[in-house]
C-alpha cells in the first residue's frame, strides 16, 4: 500500500532547507524589528514635517486617478470649508493604514517620502494663532499624489452650508435674501399689510445693518476670515 503524505512534515522539511540551521525566531524578529523602524521613520516625518517640495515617484508606477492638481484642491476646500495643511499641524493620529500605504509606495518607488500634507476641516488641525481627512504627497509642478483617505465622508449639506463663507460676495448675498425674509416676517407679524414701500425700505435696510453688523462683530471677535483666504492658512484667526 501507497503511504500517505504528511503535508505539515513536507512543510516543516522544506523549511528548514530555507533556513539552513538558522534561528527562525531571530529572522522573524529582525524583519519586523526593521519594519517597525520604517514606521517609526514614517510617523515621525508625519508629525515633524519636512521642507521637501516634491518626490520624486516612478510615474508609470502612479495610479492616474490619485494625482491632482493644486487648483483642484483649493477649490474643493474653499467649496467645503476646509483646510490643506502640513501633516505636523494634524492633531488626530494617523491610522494605521495610511502608514501601510506609504510603505507600500515608498517600497515600489524605492524612496523615503516627505512633505506630506493633509485636507480635512480646521477643527481637525493644531491652528497656530495669526470628519474626513485626505492625505497627499507632492509629486512636483504643483500636483499631489492621494495616499489614502480615512474617517467619515463630509455631510452632504456641508457644501451648502459653507456657501456663505465662501467668500464676501456670497456673505452679502445671504445676508441680503436672510434679511429680505426676516423684514416680511416682521412686517406680517407686527405691522400688518398697511406699510407704504418707503416704510419698508426703511425696515428692510435696518434689519440688513443689523445682520452685518452682527457677522462682522463675530468675525472680528472670532478672527475668523473667508475660505478662499483660509484653505491654505495654518493660523486660525488668518
């Protein structure tokens, strides 16, 4: 009779053909003693920051759609209200498999990557006094290389809501059609349908001074500014 194959000792036997009497303890050690240096060696880059300007990446090896230029990017953050930002100004750690991302490309592209910069709202940064962060990497001639995104995605709303900050010719705006609505409101509910439109004019421009009075009382209080001036300012007040 044909005796049968044991599969774990035709495993154990080609294996220690591999090792040849070395310590496989000691192998496996050293290999993840040495990848958990190049993680420390990431992470540090990331909370340090770095002055490169550009990597240099293998561009047959780049995924076209991660690639994006930095128009593309301050619209989308001055749309959103959001910030694109040095990774060192970042105050939530970094997951994990961002990490295992940048090892993967530095590992096909044989280099050490830097300068890597985050988009995600301000609240999510450590603002110098003057839900869903993207992590890039410049790739050189003012486009960056997406590595990995992480966290929730933005409310849908959020675009909307932030079309008043936009900048100031849509602060007015707003302000003009809020104050519109609140003049009828107030118009109905204390007046009445008997008021001239000289009358209304008058009670229209009043509640309109009023409502930029406030926001600029609470802007200047708050050093809060407009995102097409904030989407690539580290200071929270700038």
């Amino acid at each position: 009779m044909i005796k049968r194959t044991n599969a774990l000792k035709k495993l154990q036997s080609a294996q220690s053909k591999l090792l040849k009497g070395h310590d496989i303890l000691e192998q496996v050690k050293a290999i993840l003693d040495a990848d958990s240096k190049v993680e420390d060696r990431i992470t540090d880059t990331l909370n340090s920051g770095s002055t490169g300007e550009s990597n240099s990446l293998n561009i047959d090896l780049l995924e076209s759609n991660r690639i994006y230029h930095i128009e593309a990017i301050k619209q989308t953050c001055i749309e959103y209200r959001l910030r694109f930002l040095d990774s060192r100004l970042f105050k939530n750690d970094i997951p994990r498999e961002a990490i295992q991302e940048i090892k993967k490309l530095e590992k096909a592209h044989h280099i050490e990557l830097k300068a890597f910069r985050i988009m995600a709202p301000s609240k999510l940064f450590k603002l110098e006094n003057a839900d869903d962060p993207v992590l890039f990497v410049p790739i050189g001639n003012s486009y960056y290389y997406l590595i990995h995104k992480w966290g929730n995605d933005l409310h849908p709303l959020r675009k909307w809501i932030m079309k008043p900050f936009k900048n100031v010719v849509n602060m007015v705006l707003t302000l003009f059609l809020i104050s519109i609505l609140s003049t009828n409101v107030l118009v109905e509910t204390r007046y009445g349908s008997g008021l001239s439109g000289g009358e209304m004019m008058i009670i229209f421009l009043f509640v309109f001074k009023s409502f930029v009075a406030m926001v600029l009382y609470y802007g200047i209080a708050l050093g809060k500014n407009f995102s097409n001036v904030t989407w690539d300012s580290k200071y929270f007040n700038a």
